[in-house]
C-alpha cells in the first residue's frame, strides 16, 4: 500500500506508527501519516505532514488521503535542520497556519520569556485589546492562576526545557495577528493541567507579546 501511494504522490515517505499490541489485525489498525522532506527557509527547518487513511475495498488494501490540508512541522535551524521523528523529545511542532517568520519569532520570544521572569514580565503586552480608550496595563497579577503558576515555574527553572508541541493562529484581523502557543508543564499531576496555554498577539506595526495565560489537559 505504501509503495503504491508514494508512486503516485508528492510525498517523500510514508510513516507508519503501529498499534501496541501487534496481532493479526495490526495493519488494520496501524496509522499512516504522508510527509514530505525536511526543507529550511532562513532560520527555520520544515516539512509538510498529513494523515493517511486505509480503505478495505474488494478484500485489498489502499491508502487515501485523509486531510485536504497540509500541517506544516517546523524548527528552528541551528548549523542543521534537526532529524524528524528522534527517540527523545522531537525538535519540530506542528504549526497551523503559522507562516516559518512567525514561527521563528515566537519561538525567540517564548525561549527568552521561559529563561527570565524578568523577561517573561518585559513580554506581557503593553495594553489591552480594548483599544486605547480603555487601555489597561497587563502584568504579573493579571494573568489569573495559570499565569501565577507559569511564572512560579519560570522562576524555579522548570519551563527552560518544556516541550512546545504546537503553534495555532487564532482569528485576528489584518491589524492583529493571535496566536496561541501550547507548552507541557513540566510540574504537572492528575489534578493539573498537563499544557500551558500562552496567547499572543501582534499589532502590524509592533512586536509580538503575551496577551493571556491560560492551562488545559
């Protein structure tokens, strides 16, 4: 199945990630996923990604495509591009309509904010969405439990390493682009969350901050 859909796709290889278990209906339920070679464009490593579904037809096997989309998986470079898929924690994060400038700047932003309360302060926006009529400074006090607890985990050192496992942009306008970044918290329990939620925006001609934090399993 997988020689027959690469012969006829753009795809670079197929993954294949099998059930746990293994037994005889194992291909059934093994999971395919398309992916295309790993690319860089200035600072960042990339490559596209999209689900495979297996069709039973005439008791013979075929892959088609399970998304219309394509989910873009990015790093940031370093000298290389990163090896996809390590046993480990992986390098790249799936990103949702995120463009690699994007992607690369908050990635800048979050390693800075993560190492240094100081810096995670300096990184809180400036004002509020509102509008300058009813501006309101956003600091430490405002960001609620979840901000409270993220800072507290900043400061013991903890987020320094703490995975990113995706990047979505939220809808804005052409004036304020919103992303949300969702990062494991490393201090998580049954009774906690498992990911931080950090919100952020970016005014066209200004910098990107944090807007709000928020924690979600």
């Amino acid at each position: 199945m997988v020689r027959k859909w690469l012969a006829s796709s753009k795809d670079d290889h197929v993954r294949v990630c099998q059930a746990s278990g293994g037994g005889t209906g194992a291909a059934a339920t093994a999971s395919y996923t398309g992916e295309s070679a790993v690319r860089r464009r200035g600072g960042v490593c990339s490559y596209a990604s999209h689900r495979l579904e297996r069709v039973d037809e005439a008791g013979a096997g075929r892959l088609q495509r399970y998304e219309r989309g394509e989910v873009q998986v990015m790093s940031l470079a370093g000298s290389e591009c990163p090896t996809p898929h390590p046993i480990g924690a992986d390098a790249y994060v799936p990103t949702f309509d995120v463009s690699p400038r994007a992607f690369e700047a908050i990635m800048q932003l979050w390693a800075a904010a993560a190492a240094s309360t100081q810096r995670f302060d300096q990184e809180l926006a400036c004002c509020a969405d509102s509008g300058s009529a009813t501006a309101a400074a956003v600091g430490p006090a405002a960001l609620g439990d979840s901000g409270r607890r993220l800072r507290g985990a900043i400061d013991a050192g903890h987020m320094k390493s703490a995975r990113v496992t995706r990047i979505v942009r939220m809808s804005g306008s052409l004036l304020q682009h919103r992303y949300a970044l969702f990062v494991a918290n490393p201090d998580s329990t049954d009774a906690q969350a498992r990911l931080y939620v950090i919100y952020l925006r970016k005014p066209a001609r200004g910098p990107y901050h944090i807007t709000a934090v928020a924690d979600t399993y």
